[in-house]
C-alpha cells in the first residue's frame, strides 16, 4: 500500500511512476488527497473535543469537591452536548479513514526508476541469457507424453479424485518431485535462509498484509466457515511472520525460505498453454523471503536473482532473465525480473520464477518497521522470489533430458533421486 505521506509529497513522481503501468491516477490521487485533508481537518477537531472534555470532567470533579453542585450539573449538561459531537466526529472520522484505506488498496506499487513503461510481455526487458537450446534427431515428446509413458505423472487420476489441474505424481516422478524440493531447499539453507515449514492456510490480515488481499481474492480458494485462506505462496505467511513487528535497531537482514504446495483457482485459464504441468491449481514451490534495511534492497534483489541463476545452471537448463516493463508487473511489485526456461518439446519459453523487490509497500500494510539510529521508527523493505517452482522445472527436465531409451536425471539431482536415469 503506498503511503499516504509520499502522495502528499510527491504526487507527481507517483503519478509519473504510474504511467508506467499505464494508468492515469491523477483524478484518483486528488479525490484520495481531497479526502485525507477533510480527514485531517476532522480528526484535529475530535482531538480538540477530546482534550475539551477531559478539562470539563477534571472541573466537574473540582465542583464537587468544593460542594458546588449547580456548578458541576451546568458543566455535565456542556460534557452530553460534546459529547454528541465527539459520536457524530468520530463516526465520520472512521468512514473517511476507511475510504482512504479501500481507494490506496486499489492503488499498485509505483515501479521502480529503472522500470520501463510498457502493456505487454513483448515489452520486456530482456537481460541475460544462458545455456544451449536442445536439438534432437528424433521428434521431442511433449513432458505429458513422457510422464504417462513412463509413469511418472497422472493427470487424469487427478481429476477423477479432485478435477483438473490436481495431478498425482507417482513411482521416480514423485522421488524426482521430492529430489527438486529437497535440493532447493538446502541451495536456500546454504545461501543463509532460514528454513520455516509454514501453514497452508491464512486468515484475512495476513492475505491483506502481502497485497493479495483484495487484488487477488478471485484467484485464492477461500474456506468460509473458517474464513481462511489456502495461499497461492508461501510469501504469505513468511512475510506475515513480522506482520505488526518493529525491529529495534537497523542492523538486521532477514533471510527466509520455505516449501509449501501452492493453490491458486487460476480462473479464466484455458488452453494448449494450460496442458499438463504448464498451469496447474496445486503445485509444489520453495520460496526465498527477505526483510531488509531500505539502503540494502538493491543489494538483496541482486543476489537472489543470483541464486536463481545458480539453481538454474545447476540444473543445467537453458535460461533467460527478462526485466518486466510496467504494465506486466504484479500490483505490490516495485521491479520484479522473471526466469524462463526452454521447454525443448513445446519449442517455448516457460516462466519459472518471479524476483520482486516491493520496498515499503507491503511492509506499510504489515505496519513492518525498524528504529533508525536516531530511535525513529521507519518502514522496512520486503523481497521474495520463487527458488523454485516445481512444474515447468520438471516439465523442462523431462522433455530436454529425454533420449530414445529413456530420460537422463541433472547430475546435481542424482543424489536425491538415487537414480541417474528413467527407462
């Protein structure tokens, strides 16, 4: 959520960042500045009244002290009039402040200076690219032939027991799935994050918290009766960890990580681009968190784009790392850059983690903060990444390791497995 400060003082360099994203906030941030200024006008008077009535209850106490009844009932009969306007204050107060927090809920992040204005994925950034395409002599087969023909992967089983988008992976393609987590997490352990096995399921405030609350409430599956959600990352509840927190001094880097399923409705996807792992409604990630000192969020970002990378090359998968233009960013991002991988059978490129720096904007929900050296208390930078999601990495193993006879396994995986190989 942007802080209503910044507009107030830099409305312009908000709305110039916007306009990346092309959107034109000008009549949406005079609206949002109009109403904080009544709110603040309001909200001076009900302090004022406040004081007031607390000066008339110590004189009405100082009357009846002194036997001065008369005195003490004209000044109760002032206190009811008071506080009727202290009611009726207060009710308008809370409804400005509520409208103010729904209209900066609507706003997104303002991109990073670095960013570029743009609408579609043609329009980003392309920024490196690494490793060899795979060739055949033979026709590749697509990962949802490979997995049924060698058993590893179930598609319809999954939707006879669930519905679509809810595979079973069995036999080498489970121990494969189990290899992936388990090396992405000690990758995470050794890069210095702090492993957390978290809830799947959060309440309102934490979704509020990471900004996917009220954005993204179609694409999240909701439990009523518990009024609870299953989270689409384990962002949500990492960085709900320090939700309400204030650190006590500006010396800290935060580093966490965790595995969880994921579980997103994915509404409106439909598709070739939706076949077997490509989108899935559960699926299975490790994510990297950060919690970091605004001067060290530039730094943070770059090095977990570099453990990304690492991973990927580990993998020995062909990559590229593309810098999102504005209009294709998330709305809590301030710059994300995503990591695709070739798919060697479908002939295209597959996104398979997303690196984002939000800098205060989750942590001014999460009401995140540190005291500074001059013991002043200043909102914290937040950073997550996928470290990585499971589907396409899979997909992408199987269709560029496949031969004649069979699928060869990474080498870096192979001690996970057990198995060099699946025939």
């Amino acid at each position: 959520m942007l802080e209503i400060q910044r507009l107030r003082s830099h409305k312009e360099e908000v709305l110039d960042g916007l306009s990346k994203r092309n959107i034109n906030a000008t009549n949406t941030i005079n609206e949002l500045l109009e109403m904080d200024a009544l709110w603040r006008e309001n909200k001076t008077q009900l302090e004022n009244i406040s004081a007031e009535l607390n000066q008339l209850s110590r004189k009405i106490g100082d009357c009846f002290k002194n036997n001065q009844a008369q005195e003490a009932q004209q000044l109760k009969n002032e206190t009811q009039e008071l506080k009727v306007q202290e009611a009726a204050l207060k009710t308008h107060v809370d409804e400005l402040d509520s409208k103010i927090t729904t209209i900066l809920y609507s706003l997104p992040n303002v991109p990073h200076v670095d960013v570029i204005q743009g609408r579609l994925p043609e329009d980003n950034q392309l920024i490196e690219s690494q490793g060899e395409l795979p060739t055949f002599s033979f026709t590749a087969i697509p990962h949802w032939d490979l997995a049924k023909k060698h058993q590893l992967i179930d598609f319809e089983l999954g939707v006879k027991v669930t519905g679509a988008g809810f595979p079973f992976y069995r036999g080498k393609g489970a121990k494969l799935q189990r290899a992936l987590i388990a090396f992405f997490l000690d990758e995470a352990d050794k890069a210095g994050y702090e492993e957390f096995i978290a809830p799947l399921l959060v309440n309102e405030a934490s979704g509020i918290g990471t900004g996917q609350l009220p954005d993204k409430e179609g694409q999240m599956y909701y439990a009523p009766e518990d009024e609870l959600y299953l989270i689409p990352t384990a962002e949500v509840p990492l960085t709900n960890i320090y939700r309400d927190v204030l650190l006590p001094n500006e010396d800290f880097s935060i580093k966490l990580t965790g595995y969880t399923p994921c579980f997103r409705r994915e509404a409106g996807s439909y598709g070739k681009d939706v076949r077997g792992l490509n989108r899935l409604h559960q699926f299975d990630k490790v994510e990297i968190v950060r919690i970091e000192h605004p001067k060290n969020s530039e730094k943070a970002l770059n090095e977990m784009v570099s453990h990304v990378r690492d991973l990927l090359i580990k993998l020995e998968l062909p990559f590229r790392i593309l810098r999102l233009c504005g209009g294709d960013m998330g709305h809590a991002s301030a710059m994300t850059f995503d990591f695709e991988v070739f798919s060697a059978a479908q002939e295209k490129w597959l996104e398979v983690s997303s690196v984002s720096r939000f800098d205060t904007f989750q942590s001014n929900r999460l009401k995140l903060r540190f005291k500074d050296a001059q013991k002043k208390s200043q909102l914290c930078h937040t950073l997550n990444g996928s470290a990585l999601a499971l589907p396409r990495i899979l997909a992408a193993i199987l269709e560029n390791n496949q031969t004649p006879d069979g699928i060869t396994i990474p080498k870096v995986l192979q001690a996970y497995t057990g198995f060099d190989r699946i025939t």
